[in-house]
C-alpha cells in the first residue's frame, strides 16, 4: 500500500540540520509535488546555508514522480546540501530534477555525506555544470557506494559519485542482479 505524501510534509516546514534519524516505512508517490510552490515543486532538504547532517534511511522504498524544478536554483535534489549525514536505501522513480548547478536526483552537493545502496530513475536536466545522476557534486570526504541512476530516463551519462555510482540502462536498473551484485 502506498502512502500519498501530503503537500504540508515540506512545505513551511524543513527537517532542522539538527534533527535526529529519519527512516520511514512506506513507499511514497509524490506526484502532488509537481504543484506545490507555484509549481517549482519540492523544496530541497537542506541548503548551503543550513545543511542537512542527520540520518536519513528509507529502508529501501521508494519515492515516486517527486518534481524539482528550479532551473535558477544551485545544489537542488530530494536533498540540496548534506554534511557528514549518512543517507541510505533510497529509491526514486519516476519524476523529474531541474536545477542551475551542483544538483541531482538524490543529492546537490555532498560535502563528507556518505551515500549508499540508492537508486535513481527520473529525468535529471540543468543549464549549468555537475548535472548528474543520483549525486550532482560530490565534494571531498564525500562518498558514494553502491548506488545506481537510470542513464536513459535520467539523461545523464555520468555521476560525481565516482566509482560509488554505477550508471545503467532502463532494463538494466529493473533486474535484480544489477544490484545483488553490487552487495
């Protein structure tokens, strides 16, 4: 059964960059997004300014047809900034990421966040540099590990998650071997 998420979840209200572990149980299908604020969608947990630094586990499920479209806006993904927080077993599928620069699916800019087993499998596009798959700027100490984005839906050939991150096609990211062997 899938929970809808509602337009109040991050609209007027941001996950503090001091706030505990998040994990949540439930897949999520926030096609609502695509109308939130003014129809620039989402607003990115975390920013330059206050970035995120908690923990954030989905328990592998899924955020469905999430909308970011913030073509004048840097480090924009489902989190804009991260610093030192640990972001595992999120999926996205679906939905679509516009930004300036320094922005991905998953994350904008990674500055020493630790990334791993994720995948992403929406349309990323951006009028500038470090446009890429689930991780748009990965800065130093940053890591990526056993995450995946969809290459064909993504439009994106490569990732700053380095080795991390493994680029597939829209078949490729549906066979459960691409991931068991990952680890």
């Amino acid at each position: 059964m899938k929970a809808t998420a509602p337009q109040t979840a991050c609209r007027g209200r941001r996950i503090r960059a001091t706030s505990p572990a998040t994990t949540r149980s439930a897949d999520i299908d926030a096609s609502a997004t695509s109308g939130w604020n003014s129809g620039t969608g989402f607003v990115p947990i975390g920013a330059f300014s206050n970035r995120f630094t908690g923990r954030f586990d989905r328990l592998g499920h899924t955020i469905s047809n999430l909308v970011i479209d913030r073509p004048s806006t840097d480090d924009v993904g489902l989190f804009g900034v991260v610093e030192g927080a640990p972001l595992r077993n999120v999926g996205l599928s679906g939905g679509r990421v516009t930004g300036r620069k320094g922005f991905g699916e998953l994350v904008g800019r990674n500055s020493v966040g630790a990334v791993s087993a994720s995948y992403a499998m929406g349309q990323v596009s951006g009028t500038a540099d470090f446009i890429c798959g689930p991780v748009g700027f990965n800065g130093l100490g940053g890591t990526v590990s056993n995450s995946f984005w969809d290459t064909e839906t993504g439009g994106q050939a490569t990732s700053a998650g380095g080795a991390g991150t493994i680029g597939r096609t829209t078949a490729e990211m549906k066979q459960f071997a691409t991931y068991a062997a990952a680890g």
